[in-house]
C-alpha cells in the first residue's frame, strides 16, 4: 500500500521509500524512513496534498511524492 492511500486518521509503518536520491533525502530530513509510524491527518480537496504527522512533525507532501512511500497498516 502506499501512503497516498491512507484515510484520514489511519497510522502505518513506512516500508520503503522509492524515491530519487533528492526528494529521499527531503523526506529524511522531516523524519520520513523507513520503520517510522506515520499517521494522516489532513488532505486537500481533490487531493493534490496530504498532511501527515511523523513523530511530532506535521509533513505536507505532494499526492505524488507520497505514492513513493511504501506503508504498511497492519504492522504499527
């Protein structure tokens, strides 16, 4: 699953991140990696950004940028 496709208030564990070097290393400086719980909490209409918190950090990311997340929701 990808983390695109979480539901507002759904928490997953993040199992990858299929990224190119750059927007990978975006995502660590916001604390986005592998084995960090994610929760969503907020999206746009029609989609096109998500807000989700990481550890005490709220992230705002493109619907695009957070196809690349590979979750997994059974696993937090």
């Amino acid at each position: 699953m990808k983390l695109n496709e979480l539901l507002k208030g759904d928490k997953a564990t993040i199992l990858s991140i299929n990224a190119s070097s750059a927007l990978r290393q975006r995502f660590y400086s916001f604390g986005i990696m592998k084995g960090e719980e994610v929760e969503m909490k907020e999206c746009s209409l029609g989609k096109q950004t998500i807000e989700v918190k990481v550890g005490e950090t709220f992230v705002a990311l493109r619907i695009d940028e957070a196809d690349q997340i590979i979750i997994d929701t059974n696993s937090h």
